[in-house]
C-alpha cells in the first residue's frame, strides 16, 4: 500500500529556521495547517514543535486544534458562509474577512456567545480573489470597526494564489499606508499588517520587506522549504520533509504503443501517437496510486531515470526502460512531492500517514 512519510526533524528545522527569520526582523507568525487535512497526527507535531498560532480554511480543522490544544490561537483564512457563522466564532479565535455582512453576522453570534472574536479586513492588491478595493477600505472600516464583540487586529492581503500575482515592496508599502490612514482618521491602533504568506519570504530574505508588515500567514515553505519567486530550496532548510512511497504491483515488458482503435480515456485525453515509437518496448511498471489521490504532475520521482506515463484512478504507470536497476514487483518507488501533489494526498483517507 501507498504511504506518506513526515520527516520530524526536518520539519523541526524547517519550523526554527523560520522562526529564528521571523524574530530577526521582529515579525509575528502563524504556521498554516490547511495541507495536513485535519489529520490529528500531523497536527500535533506542529503543536509539539512549540506553534501557538494555527490557520486552516477548514473550520472542522480548527476543532481539531482546539481539542489538541485550546490555547493555541486560531485563525479562519477565508470569507465564511453564513450558515458556518456559529460553528467559525466557536472554534476561530481570529477570521480574515472582506464582506460587512459577514461581519455584522460574526458580531451578531459573538454576542450570543459571549465572546470577542478578531478580525483581518482583508485588502485587494490585484491578485483578485478575496479583499476589500482600497478605495472602500475607509468606508468599510467605518461600518465594521465599533461592532459588538468585534476586533480589528489588522489589515491583511494575498497574492499570487490565484493569477499569480506576485508581492512587491511597493504593494506592501501601499497596505501599510492604508492602516496608518485608518489609525489617524479614527484614532484606532491596528496592531497587524498582515501581508506575509510563503510568497512574500524571498522580500525578507532580500532586505525588501517594509517594515509596516509584521505578521506571516506561513504554510508552503515551512512544510517545502521553497522559495516561491526563484522555485528552487531555500539554503538551510529542507524541501523534502514529506516523501510518498508507491508499491509496484506489476513489472511488465510492453509495448510503448497501444494497439486497437484509440478513443477518448476516462480523463477525456486522447493519446497522440509518436510513430517514431512503433515496434519498441520497454518495461512498464504499475503502482498502487493513482488519479483519485494525487495528479501525476506533482510527482518528482527520486529515480530521475523513471517517466511517468500516466495515471488511471488508482493506478500509475511508469516507464522503466531496460530496468537497469532491477525494480520488481514489491519494491517501492520514492517520490517528493509538490504543495498540490502533497494536500492531494493528505486528503485522500486510502494512503496512509506516517511520521519518521
């Protein structure tokens, strides 16, 4: 059976180089746990490794945390339903949020919980999904910031999670402006510019980041080590503190074409022959994962000699070539994993998850 390693030390690392960053330029953080799918394992290394501030976009995640641990500070990181109100005040100590109603909702089911639940005013700076247009943000904050049972902790943004738009010092200084412009309009402190998710590292690491913005929402690198604008491993941490294992389950010498009339497979793919490939064979080998638990472009195989050919449901197809190495059926392939390939993964309930 296929399964998923978490590499403890390494995550350790990963979690200090961060945090010794982070105190460096005197900036707060919390670690986001939406990758690990709310699987209770995981979650309680990240709290073991000392994290007192976990994001998720799942609120049933976020009960989990709590019932690990009810101290930790939680944060909910994306706009909520109105059906999911009560559920979202009782278990997030914190909301990002970009809609008055929502908000007037939240302050509505704080009161009857008897509680203070924190808000992000999430701003739009041009990447287009969730975020309040600058020219409102006033307006906005006027309508939201004297509710019951509601505080305004900070002003937050994303970029890049849906048309790529990456962060800039300009950008972020913009962010930071808005909130001194809200402090001195309404004599109100707001304590967090929240623009920092794994993207916005490489600005920090080149002495690019202003220093108005003071708090992370971190996930990718810590889990991938990566830096986002340059794609490669940052230097001293490490990109492979998740491996997955596929077994072999049939190692077979075949042809490299199909034979028969060609239609549409179940993925609506239509295979393009390459008649340069007719009459050749190679081994083929069958791995017990397939498309019902992770796409095979986030797969990176260890052995950089295999190719992956594709993927039916629950199987994926290799090319071994002349099988130099010798694989055989039971033997297991090694793969890293990209961020998708990993939250794929981690939310598939038939590979199972082990800590090393």
């Amino acid at each position: 059976m296929a399964y998923l390693t978490l590499h403890r030390q390494k995550l350790s690392e990963n979690f200090k180089f961060l945090r010794g960053m982070f105190e460096k330029h005197d900036v707060s953080w919390g670690v986001v746990s939406k990758l690990f799918c709310g699987n209770r394992k995981f979650l309680k290394e990240l709290i073991d490794l000392g994290v007192r501030e976990i994001h998720d976009s799942r609120i049933s995640n976020l009960a989990k945390i709590k019932e690990l641990n009810p101290e930790i500070q939680t944060v909910y990181i994306k706009p909520v339903s109105k059906r999911n109100v009560a559920k979202m005040v009782t278990y997030a100590d914190v909301s990002l949020n970009s809609e008055l109603n929502s908000i007037r909702w939240i302050s509505e089911e704080a009161v009857k919980q008897c509680k203070t639940h924190k808000i992000i005013i999430m701003v739009e700076t041009g990447d287009l999904r969730e975020g309040v247009m600058g020219d409102h943000l006033v307006d906005f904050y006027a309508q939201v910031f004297d509710l019951p049972n509601i505080e305004i902790i900070g002003l937050g943004t994303n970029l890049n999670c849906l048309n790529g738009v990456m962060p800039s010092t300009d950008k972020l200084i913009q962010l930071s402006l808005y909130k001194q412009i809200i402090e001195l309009k309404f004599n109100k402190k707001i304590p967090w510019v929240s623009a920092g998710t794994s993207v916005t590292i490489p600005l920090m690491l080149h002495q690019q980041l202003p220093k108005g913005v003071n708090h992370f929402r971190i996930g990718e690198t810590l889990y991938f080590g990566v830096d986002l604008f340059e794609e490669k491993v940052i230097e001293g941490m490490h990109g492979d503190v998740f491996e997955l294992y596929a077994e072999i389950i049939e190692m077979q010498e075949k042809p490299l074409l199909p034979t028969g009339v060609l239609a549409a497979n179940p993925q609506g793919e239509v295979l393009e022959i390459d008649e340069d490939l007719y009459g050749k064979s190679s081994f083929r080998a069958i791995l017990d994962i397939g498309l019902l638990d992770i796409d095979p472009k986030y797969l990176i195989a260890e052995d950089g000699e295999l190719e992956i050919l594709g993927a039916s449901s629950d199987m994926l197809v290799l090319n071994i070539g002349t099988n130099p190495k010798g694989y055989a059926v039971g033997d297991t392939i090694k793969f890293d994993l990209k961020y998708m390939g990993a939250l794929g993964i981690l939310n598939s309930s038939y590979i199972d998850k082990v800590v090393v």
